[in-house]
C-alpha cells in the first residue's frame, strides 16, 4: 500500500491520505495480532496448513479494500471486497464502469493486489500444496523442495526467494519493453503486474483493446501472458541453462501444443467467419491475416492462461467461438504458474488413465499404470485427480444454479461461474468481455467471491473447512 501512496503522492490524484490511513490500519492490525500471538507455538500440522491458507487470503482480501473504502473509489463493502478477492485470486472480473476516473494510486494498488495474489499462488503450489496432498499436487513435489533430483533448493524459503527473483525480473522486463514500444511508464508496470500474475486487470476501459493500432505491444503481452502460464520452475532451470529440461517437460509441450492447435482454429475462424468488431475509438480488423492470427492468439492465450486481457468480445465473433472460448475457461495453465483452472497436468493425466482404461478392459488381469514424465504416478494420485475434476465440475454446475436463482440467465450464469471458479476474468452474456460483474446482485458477488477464493486455492484447501469432521478433536 505504501508504494501506492508514493504513485499518490507523484501523481497529486487526491487520494493520498487515504491510502495512507488504509496503510497504517492494516499496519497497526498486524502488529496487534503479532504481539498477540507472540507466545504461541509455531508449529504447523495439516490442519493448521489448510486454515493459514484459506484464512491468509480471507483477510488479505479485508485488509485490501480498505484503500478504495477510505477513498470512495468503490463505496460499499460487498463491490470492495469483490474487486479486492478478484484481484488477490488474480481473476480480473470487475465491477467498475469507469476505470480511468481512479485516482493513480488507487489503479496501481489495485494492480498489486493481483502481483501479490499471484506470487502467493507460485509459492502455495510449490511449497505447500504437495505437502497437504492437494488435489493431486503431490506430483509437483518433484520440482518442489524435497527428496528429489529436480529440487531447485532443500529449503523453501530458498526456493521463494529464487522464484520471486524470476517474477520480479519477469515483471521489469515486460515494464521496460511496454514503455519502449508505447505505452506510459504508468501503464506499463500496470499491465506488467496484471500479466504476470495472470490477472487482467487494466488501466484502461478497454482493456488491451486501447492499444489494438499497436500489434507490438499486444504481443509483447502475448509473451509474457505465455511465460506466466508456464511453470515458474521451468524458467529457473531454462536461467541456470538446463533447457533441456525445459523440452522434456511432458506438461510444458501439450501446453505449447495445445495453445497452436487452438490458436490456428480460432485465427481461421475469424478470418473466414468473424464480422468486424469495432470498438469506439480502436478498430480491430478482422477478415486480414496477421490481425486475425493476432486476436486468436491474444484471446486464446488471454483465456488458458486465466489472464482476461481482451482486444475485443470473443462472444461476438461467431457462436462457435462463443462455445469454443467457453470450452477453454476450464483449461487452465501450467502447474507451479499464476495461472488459475483445473491445470493441464491433470487433464494429461485424467485423459492418459482414460485411455489406459480401454486395455484394462481387454486385459482385465494387467498392470497398467499410468506414467508421467517416464515415471507410475501412484494410483492414489490418480484418484485425487478424478476426486479434484469431479469436485470442480460439480461445483460449477452448483455456481451455474445458484446464479440462475439469482436472476441471471443461462449464458450468464454458466460463464460467471466457469469464469469465477477457473479465475479467467471475462465470461458469457452480461458478463461478457466487453462488460462487467457491477449488473450482478449483492449475493451474486459474495457467491463470485467464493467460488474465486475456492479455484483459486485449489478447492479442497477451502472446502475440507466446511466439513463437520475437519473441526473434531482427533
């Protein structure tokens, strides 16, 4: 929050002093509860790792609406508190009609929220989502620190320290260039901090589409939505020159592959298909080749990764691609990246023992294990996996009906909650890219807030609360 009152304080937006009140509340708060608990033991069991995480990002979220409540920039708790978690889970859905009338500081705190969401997220799956046996995650922990020939560094406060050197110099560079092809400084670190994280989060009402006369900056963006959809563990191994670990990552080629395949779909429907969009003052040119491939790649890169930039609304540019884009809000990045979804590891992985089960089927008797990375994934791996992507889907189905009671329609409600839970950003109907969430009724957001906060963590680490025997005594 203090580098927020600097931005304040250099752009005499007006909201300085509140900044600075949300800064020492939050300050002050902290330092009470750290006194208060100076004296209890510090160590963490299981139970202890699942309410540390849920209950981090609960009040990270209370704390963190603070600035636009004291600023009037959002007034009312529930619309504060919703663009607070959407940006702590790096999700990017929004209820302002007018971003460009924030005040400076307020728009790069708003910024940081999804930089701190997202550098939270590296670390949670790489340190502490093995260790709690989330949702399949134990198959991370050959990349994360532990027994492993792939550990970056036995302890995991060494291996933070390493992967924020990685985010923080990812960010500066995507800053500098942005700047050198265009763009304010002031922009710049915006959107380099809402890429990074997978965000999407922007400075302007139109999002990445203000710059659609400028194709080097969007894909400048391109890249850098790409890289944060990797695993960040990849990159370390990529600076220490060990790319061919890199390549050999199973995860990392079907992410490439999957994103040309869908990539070269999308550009060939537009090309043939797509009417022209044009916005107000920005035209996109569709029906040419290089804009088409260009917005296909941007949008499709923009919807796996969860970022949520947009050049312009998908939904308009054929019900295929409606279909097709909705179809990739449950996709997701890589493992160990900002990137929210069910995460294409597990889809490998669901999809392998599929297709294993047709020769368990002809050969009844066999062991036939599933493998990844040349290695048997343990079945109870296996079964986590499935428990995660059946819990995900019902879940979603649960959102879908809850915001149909709501009021919503079916378009809407199926892409808010896709759009809420995957942490993508921009969904369907009302909600659709060039809109908002501020349509939403009071109990819609809370409900969007969850299901943010419940991808976000990965599901179990916020549902396993909810359960009677997590709170018994054992």
């Amino acid at each position: 929050m203090l580098f927020a009152v600097i931005t304040s304080l250099i752009y005499n937006d007006g909201a300085t002093l509140d900044i600075t009140l949300a800064s020492i509340t939050t300050m002050v708060s902290g330092l009470m509860l750290f006194y208060a608990t100076r004296n209890h033991k510090k160590e963490v069991q299981r139970k202890e790792g699942y309410i540390i995480v849920t209950f981090g990002w609960i009040v990270m979220s209370l704390s963190g609406m603070l600035p636009y409540l004291f600023s009037g920039a959002i007034p009312g708790v529930t619309n504060a508190f919703f663009e607070t978690i959407s940006g702590y889970t790096t999700t990017g859905a929004s209820i302002l009609d007018d971003i460009e009338a924030l005040p400076e500081g307020i728009l790069l705190w708003r910024s940081l929220t999804h930089w701190i969401g997202g550098m939270g997220i590296i670390v949670l799956a790489i340190a502490i989502l093995p260790l709690l046996g989330i949702g399949g995650m134990q198959l991370f922990a050959a990349e994360a620190p532990g027994p492993s020939a792939d550990k970056l560094h036995p302890r995991i406060t060494d291996t933070a320290k390493r992967l924020w050197l990685i985010y923080v110099g990812y960010t500066a560079a995507e800053t500098l260039l942005l700047s050198v092809a265009g763009m304010s400084f002031f922009d710049a670190i915006n959107h380099a901090l809402a890429t990074l994280s997978t965000g999407g989060f922007s400075t302007k009402n139109l999002s990445v589409a203000y710059w659609n006369d400028s194709p080097i900056i969007q894909y400048i963006i391109i890249f850098f939505m790409f890289l944060a959809g990797s695993n960040f563990v990849l990159s370390y191994f990529a600076f220490k020159g060990k790319v061919q670990k890199v390549f050999q990552n199973e995860e990392f080629r079907f992410y490439v592959g999957f994103t040309l395949v869908f990539t070269l779909v999308a550009a060939v429907v537009i090309y043939t298909q797509a009417n022209v969009a044009v916005t107000e003052y920005h035209p996109m040119v569709l029906g040419e080749g290089e804009s088409s491939f260009r917005h296909a790649l941007f949008q499709v890169i923009a919807v796996v990764t969860t970022t949520g930039f947009v050049t312009a609304d998908f939904t308009s540019w054929t019900p295929f691609l409606t279909i097709f884009f909705f179809g990739l809000f449950f996709l997701g990045g890589s493992a160990g990246s900002t990137a929210g979804g069910i995460k294409v590891m597990r889809h490998l992985l669901i999809i392998k023992n599929g297709l294993l089960e047709f020769k368990r089927t002809l050969h009844p008797n066999a062991i036939i294990p599933v493998r990844y990375k040349d290695k048997t994934v343990k079945q109870d791996i296996v079964y986590n996996i499935i428990g995660f992507f059946v819990l995900y889907m019902l879940l979603f189905i649960i959102g879908a009906l809850v915001l149909g009671i709501l009021g919503l329609d079916f378009q809407s409600a199926i892409g808010g909650a896709a759009s809420s839970l995957g942490n993508v950003g921009p969904a369907l109907g009302s909600l659709n890219p060039v809109s908002n969430f501020n349509g939403l009724p009071d109990a819609g957001k809370w409900w969007c807030g969850f299901l943010m906060l419940a991808g976000r963590l990965e599901l179990f680490t916020v549902l396993i609360l909810l359960t009677p025997y997590f709170w018994k005594r054992t």
